[in-house]
C-alpha cells in the first residue's frame, strides 16, 4: 500500500495492483460443449519445460507462451472477444468503482480474542481465564454445545471479496491500478479484479483477472 494527494491535498491511502496483460487462452459458449458462458485468463509466462500438454495446447492456439495463472471467469457476451487477445488496464478508463477478490493472509491456529473478537477474562486479582472461551454449554435443554459456537480454530486463508473500492487511478503505461483502501490477501498474492456489481452500467460486464 502507499497514498496519493488529490489535487485538494487531500491524502488518499491506495493498494497498488499490477493488472495484466491479461491473454484469452480460450472462449467458452453456452451453446457448445461448454454449457456456459465464459473466458479462460492467463497471466504471467511460465517456462514450457514446466508446462503441461494442456497448458501448451492453450498457448499453441492463443499464439502465446504458456500462462503461470489460468482463471476461468463469467462473461456474458463471450463473442466480443477472441483467442490470443490481451486485455490491459484500458478497460478500467470508465470505470468508478472495483471488486477485487482474494485468499485473506493465514494466521494459524488462534484462540477466540483474535478470531472472534472475544472480550476475554479478567486480567487481574488471580485469574486464570484471560483469554479464555469461558463457559460454551447450555442448561439441562438442549443439553450440548450448540452448532456454530465460536471456538478457536485456524484464522484466515479463506476466499475474500473487498466490494466497491474506489478506482482512484488508472497508469496504462506501467500497467497499474490504483484502488482506494486494502485489499485481501499478501503484498505479491493473487488477485481477481472486476467492476463492482454496485455499479449500474449499460454496457456489458466485463471480466477481468489480475
């Protein structure tokens, strides 16, 4: 993460994404065998010693070398694009807001203050219950602890969606993006990024993969 200055001097914090090129290593059609609407992404070059038949019959097709990340995402108009066709930070110019979807940090096993926010004990005058669960059980009906108590147990590593951060900046000469705010997962992770569904446009939703 780093901050920008609006032109009031206002700071701004922003995560900066690297976004694409993205490749359509194939387009996938309801119509046909597929039985859904859709693109398979790619980014990132991997050696072709490393790649499976698949993945180089993909590149063969697309005209490009094999992808280090393939995402299959939703698209509903997947004729307006072809194999082999880049998709770059341009497609981000008009628009306000994103969702960027990732897989939160894994912090291990902890215990109920961290992962539930839990107030915990006393702290003081010999208690030996400080961070504690305390009592989980239930009277003589139903007599057992119910389904869904929270317990401590492995933190984060789970599929995360920030909704509708603002878009500040788009740098399509780096190929960037500027989001408002955090997003999930560690400096380096990977990331989904596409237009929030909070917004109402009338062209067609356009997928993207970071």
């Amino acid at each position: 993460m780093t901050q920008v200055f609006t032109g009031t001097g206002e700071v701004v914090p922003v995560t900066v994404i690297e976004a694409g090129p993205c490749i359509v290593m194939q387009v996938k059609s309801a119509d046909g065998k597929d039985r859904q609407d859709g693109l398979v992404l790619g980014f990132g070059d991997k050696k072709r010693r490393r790649a499976r038949r698949p993945e180089l019959g993909l590149a063969r097709k697309a005209g490009t070398e094999p992808k280090q990340v393939l995402r299959q995402v939703p698209c509903d108009d997947p004729s307006a694009y072809t194999v082999g066709q880049a998709l770059t930070v341009e497609m981000f110019r008009e628009v306000s807001a994103v969702d960027v979807t990732g897989t939160s940090k894994g912090r291990g096993f902890q215990g109920v203050v961290k992962r539930w926010g839990a107030k915990g004990g006393p702290a003081s005058h010999g208690s030996m219950s400080h961070r504690r669960i305390g009592s989980v059980g239930s009277s003589s009906w139903p007599a057992r602890v119910r389904r869904g108590s929270r317990f401590p147990g492995r933190m984060g590593g789970d599929r995360v969606t920030a909704r509708h951060l603002q878009l500040v900046r788009v740098d399509t000469g780096r190929g960037l993006l500027l989001v408002g705010g955090s997003v999930p997962g560690p400096m380096g992770g990977l990331v989904l990024v596409r237009e929030s569904k909070k917004v109402t446009r009338s062209r067609h939703h356009h997928p993207h993969v970071v």
